[in-house]
C-alpha cells in the first residue's frame, strides 16, 4: 500500500497453553507485528495469579529476557495493536487486566465493536464507567457483569450483544479462551504445538513460528477452551449471521506466508495482479512494486502481461510500516525515510507501478514523484483492489469517507491529483475471483454492509465520550 496514511488494521492476538507460555508468546507477537506498531503485551496465568507486562513500542522493544522471566507459568495471552478505537497509550495497550466477581480475566482483542455506543451506554446505566479509550475494555466489563455458570457461558452470552468484528483471546482462572465473532470478519485460528501444548493466533503464519502443527481455523460464532488437558469445550453462539471474511485481509493486511479459509494469501494476490492485467493493460518497459505488500500482485501481473518485472524501489527494512503511525505528520515524513528509488531501473522507462490498494492516497503522489525525480518516463498505476468508497467500521481505520481518495473523483481526475500518466483499479468481480471465498465482506468497496453500521460513528468519537468529553 503506497499511502502512508491509508488503512490501519487493529490487532494481533496470540495464546498459549504449554511450557515456556510468555515467550512462546513473543515469538507469536513478533510473527504478527504487522498488524500493529502502536504497542503489545502479554499476561500469564500462574498458581491463580494473573501477570502482566505491556508498553508502548514494538516487540521487541517492549520486551526484554527480565520481562519475559518475571511472567510466570503456562498460560498466556499476547496482543499487538493499533488503535482503531482509543489513542495509543500505556493504558490502552493490551491483554487488558481487571478484576471481576468470578476473579481475574486479561482480554485481547483484534477487531472493531460497530456498537460500542449503545453497550456503553448500558454500562453507565448500570452505575459502570470506563478508564480507557477502547472498545475492548466495553467488552471486558460486559464480561465481569455477565451470569453464567462458567467463562464459555459468560462469553457466549456476551457475543450475542456485541455487533462488529471481534477476534479474542481470554485469560482466567479456568485457562485460556478463544473466541470469534458470529460473521467471522477477521481471522483466528490454533494448532497444536510440536513440542507439547497448544496455541492460537490471529494468523497460520505466527502459528508455525510458535512450532504448531495440525492448524484449524476457529469457525465463526466459536469458543474455544483450552488448558493443558488440551481442548475443554468449544461452544457456539448461535447466531444467525452471513459470513463476511474481510477482503482486505487477503488484499493487503495479512501476512503473505498465512492461510486464511483454505487460501495461501500470497497465491491470492498473484492471482490479483493477474487478472488485473487481463482488466486494465498497459504499455511499459517494467512492472515495478511497491514493497513489500504490492510485491506478489506485481509478479502476477508481470507474469500475465509478459512485461519483465523489476525492483524501482528499495525499502528501508529498518523502519516500520509508517502507515501504521497515528499522526499525519509522522505519515508524512514516515515515507520519504521508506523509500529509495533506483535510478538505474527507473530512468528513461515506462513503469507499470503497482499497489495493493489507495484509501486516502495522500502519499501515493509522493511515491510517484520519486520515480519522476528517479526518471521514470511514464508512470502507470495499477490498484490490485477496487476502489474505496465506503469507510469500514469492522476493525480497518480508513478515516471517513470524505477522506476517500476516490470518492467523487473519477479516474481522470484522480490520475491528475496523483501525477500519474494512468491510473486503473481492479474490479470487484475481479477481487471475488481471485479470492475465491463465498461470503466475503467488500463493505469500503460497494457499501453493502454485513452488519448494521453508525455512520457518523468515529475512532475519535468514542474516545471523546470514553473521556466524558461528549
């Protein structure tokens, strides 16, 4: 994605039941850091006791050997994040610990709640307030109000009252849970790890770095049980809900070595690039990708098309997403510390540049005038994605839709503001056939929402009511 302040995913969560739990745990984390630079942390379960260490930064600067050391036993959560709802602090990082009658319960989420206003309303009803900005903290306390005989009823009962994307991992003192939302918006999945014990993450790909084998996606609706007697209980929700697998995840967020409903991610978006080069052709020398996400759609097009394909930029592997940064200054100076173009590639070629997606595109122009300045002669860009049209309120900041790049613009003029020669997007009927899933969720492409929607509901918006600001 070339807009350093396009789409944000929200989360990566890991779990773990076995030995070595806390850094199992890490090297999950590490595994997902793509979906979140905000900050992580992981809680572990030991004799009753919870404990937990979280902060602000990467990984791998979050967590050092006396971090790891000082959590103790064989169950864990872990969780990496981006704000979608909630601005990046120390408070709001997450496994959130609290207290509740039934004892300690750490929550994780990856995922947005499309009725965070309502449930919040109803726990100032009932005399509750919240300390943080988050959405998940909301399902937290729904949880420590929640009757039922154990922590799969309370959870169960839970889901069946919150609307949105939700892929969660639980700690308490009966182990460690997992949970997915009724339409299954974002992935989840556990295995079984080699060594002894059993994990679960937000991606295949964390799993196999955590040493798992036999993976299972946790269908959605589900909850799982684990604790070192293996797989407890697994209950459902039973709700009546249309599978909406966000296509966004195969489009951009998740990691391309990850399998998500049967389908390897990077063969997806080979086929992407692919039959965008069946829909939208071009004239060029070169088909050059934006690293690192546009990398497998590039070579389906290059394939295609039989243009060669070539590296026009090199990327600073030591700077994370800049996206990912939550002010639009840090976006901004983020991308020119990101790329390098390559002169020697680029000067005096005809370019197909290729990119996963352009949500707000406010950087793209930046890219482009790059491989301007590098001497690129035309500079065609091709969109492995529709267009976005619609904000997303299921877990993918993308701002509102007045932020939309290609919101009342039509090619042309969006060719023009960008400083491109051409500009085509791939089409939805493409995007459905590479993909090859029945029940996707294209919402921020064709509007039509799976689940009912607040529209005038806002990130910023909840944190202000969650301060006593609205």
């Amino acid at each position: 994605m070339i807009g350093q302040q396009e789409a944000k995913e929200s989360c990566g969560v890991v779990a773990v039941v076995g030995e070595e739990a806390a850094r199992l745990s890490f090297f999950g984390l590490f595994a997902l850091q793509h979906r979140g630079q905000e900050s992580a942390g992981i809680a572990t379960l030991d004799e009753g006791n919870i404990y937990l260490h979280k902060d602000v930064g990467l990984v791998s600067q979050v967590f050092r050997d006396q971090n790891l050391a000082g959590l103790k036993g064989n169950m864990a959560i872990g969780h990496t994040r981006y704000s979608t709802t909630g601005r990046p602090s120390a408070r709001n990082a997450q496994p959130l610990l609290i207290d509740t009658q039934y004892g300690p319960l750490a929550l994780g989420h990856n995922g947005n709640i499309a009725n965070a206003p309502e449930l919040r309303n109803q726990l100032l009803a009932r005399g509750l307030g919240l300390m943080t900005g988050s959405d998940s903290e909301l399902l937290a306390m729904m949880l420590a109000g929640t009757h039922g005989a154990n922590w799969t009823e309370r959870i169960l009962s839970g889901m069946r009252s919150w609307i949105g994307a939700f892929s969660l991992v639980i700690l308490t003192h009966e182990g460690v849970f997992a949970a997915r939302d009724p339409w299954g918006f974002r992935p989840l999945a556990w295995g079984r790890i080699a060594s002894g014990g059993y994990a679960v993450a937000s991606e295949t790909s964390a799993l196999r770095v955590m040493g798992c084998s036999e993976l299972e996606e946790i269908p959605p609706g589900m909850v799982l049980h684990l604790t070192e007697h293996g797989v407890v209980e697994r209950g459902h929700a039973d709700i009546q809900a249309q599978t909406a697998a966000c296509s966004f995840e195969y489009v951009y967020f998740s990691r391309p070595d990850s399998v998500w409903n049967g389908k390897n991610i990077h063969a997806v978006r080979r086929k992407l690039g692919a039959l965008l080069a069946d829909e939208a052709p071009a004239e060029a020398d070169l088909v050059i990708p934006v690293p690192d996400s546009s990398i497998a759609a590039a070579i389906g097009f290059s394939q295609r098309s039989g243009i060669s394909f070539g590296e026009g930029l090199v990327k600073n592997r030591y700077i994370g997403r800049t996206f990912i940064e939550p002010t639009r200054a840090l976006r901004q100076q983020g991308v020119a510390l990101k790329f390098s173009p390559l002169r020697e590639t680029l000067e005096g070629a005809r370019i197909v540049l290729v990119d996963d997606s352009i949500v707000r595109g406010t950087t793209t122009a930046q890219i482009i005038a790059l491989c301007r300045r590098a001497g690129a002669r035309e500079i065609h860009l091709r969109i492995a994605s529709p267009r976005i049209l619609y904000p997303c309120y299921m877990g993918v900041d993308m701002g509102t839709k007045s932020d939309l790049m290609a919101v009342g613009r039509n090619l042309s003029e969006i060719t023009k503001i960008l400083g491109a020669d051409s500009i085509a997007y791939l089409s939805i009927e493409g995007l459905s056939n590479a993909i090859g899933v029945d029940g996707l969720c294209k919402a921020c492409f064709d509007g039509n929402y799976p689940i009912p929607v607040n529209e005038g509901f806002q990130k910023e918006c909840f944190e202000c009511v969650s301060k006593g600001a609205l």
